[in-house]
C-alpha cells in the first residue's frame, strides 16, 4: 500500500546536511475520510463519500465501494472509464490510492481552486450530487470531494414532490364539492404555503431547516460551511 512521507531537509548555513521524513500511513488518511469506515453516521446515506485527489488526476484516499464490495467496485470502475488492469489491481489490494482515476469536472475546478456543487458523473460513471473544494498546504495541491448519488441525492425531494401533488389533487376535489368548501377554505393557506416551499427548495433558496432532510446538502454544510465539532 502506498505511504506518505512529510519530509524536510535540515542542515547550517545555507548547508544541507541531511533530510528528516516522518512517514504518514495511508491508513491514517483514510480513517478520517471514511469517518472509520462508518459513512451513514455521517450522513452520507448509501452512496455518499469522501476523497482526496491531486494534480495527477488520481485518488489520494480510498474509495468507498472498494472496500464494501470490492467486485461492484471492479464493474462500476471499468464502466466509468478505468481500464480493466487498473480497477483489478485496485479491487484486489482493496485501495484505490494512486490507483483509481478521477478525471472528473469537480476535481478539475478545484485543482483550478474553485470551489463549489454541480452535478455530474463521478469517477464511476454515475451521475452524482457533487461538492468540491481546494485543499491549500504547502508543498500541496490537494483537492476534496464529497458525492452522492443522484437518485439517492434527490429521493426526498421527489417523495416530497409527489406527495404535494397528490395533496394538492386532494384539495381540488374538495374545492369542487360544495359539502367541503369549509375544508378547502381552511387548506388554501397550507396549499400556499406548500408550494412556497417547493419553489424554493427546487430554486435553491431553501432554508438549511427546510433541506437538511437531503443527505448531500447536509455533508456541503459540514464539509465546506460549517466547522467540525
């Protein structure tokens, strides 16, 4: 497995005499970008993860599916554009570590040091909800990334979606039927205020307390706007 090194030369004078490393275990990394392994207590759902990068296009920190389920991880990698060889070798030391490739647009703008969401296909070819952010530290130019699958991403808003439909269809009906002209009139307001909600939500000027349900929005507050506690 790959190791890390932080290294610093020593010397007198302007003189180098001699070079001090302090070697990083890549596992070390990895714990902290996997939350030990547990991605759901941090709210990354099913799908969710986080990972490093660098300017060599490649992971820097291992890749979730590799280590839930090393042959999905080997189909999904070679579907996403990995060469067979390359997602083999990753499945089969169960890393993926200046293996698995991550020529995607969210890495590519934060090596370029922006920082933001879109959504796009991810290193495995998956259309995802994508947060993506520099990493500045000398001698570095990392990048982190935190996705999760669309369908997984967007569940919420569709059941939230679907279930307004119906009660707005409901509320119609009631409207047509003189027996429940009370109802309506006391339903209107909500009916409003349901569909505010919706438009905002869609229009993304929804409230942290109205979205905090969608499990991606909830890791881009903790990841890039919010400190860790």
């Amino acid at each position: 497995m790959p190791t890390a090194w932080v290294v610093s030369p020593i010397g007198a004078n302007g003189v180098v005499s001699g070079v001090l490393a302090l070697q990083v275990p890549i596992a070390t990394v990895n714990d902290v970008m996997t939350g030990d392994e547990d991605w759901a207590r941090d709210g990354l759902g099913e799908t969710g993860e986080t990972y490093l990068a660098g300017p060599d296009l490649l992971m820097h920190s291992v890749s979730r599916l590799v280590l839930e389920d090393p042959e999905a991880y080997t189909r999904a990698a070679i579907s996403g554009g990995a060469a067979p060889d390359v997602a083999e070798r990753a499945a089969r030391v169960r890393g993926t570590v200046l293996i698995q490739p991550v020529q995607t647009e969210a890495v590519q703008r934060a090596l370029r040091g922006e920082t933001g969401e879109i959504v796009s296909r991810d290193y495995l070819g998956q259309e995802a909800l994508v947060a993506y952010a520099p990493l500045k530290f000398e001698g570095l130019q990392w990048v982190i990334v935190a996705k999760i699958d669309a369908a997984e991403a967007f569940a919420p808003v569709n059941d939230f979606t679907r279930d307004l439909i119906l009660a707005t269809v409901a509320i119609a009906r009631c409207r047509r039927g003189r027996q429940h002209r009370r109802v309506a009139a006391q339903t209107s307001s909500i009916e409003g205020g349901a569909w505010s909600a919706a438009t905002s939500l869609w229009s993304g000027h929804a409230s942290f307390a109205a979205t905090k349900h969608i499990p991606i929005l909830r890791v881009w507050r903790v990841v890039f706007r919010e400190p860790r506690r």
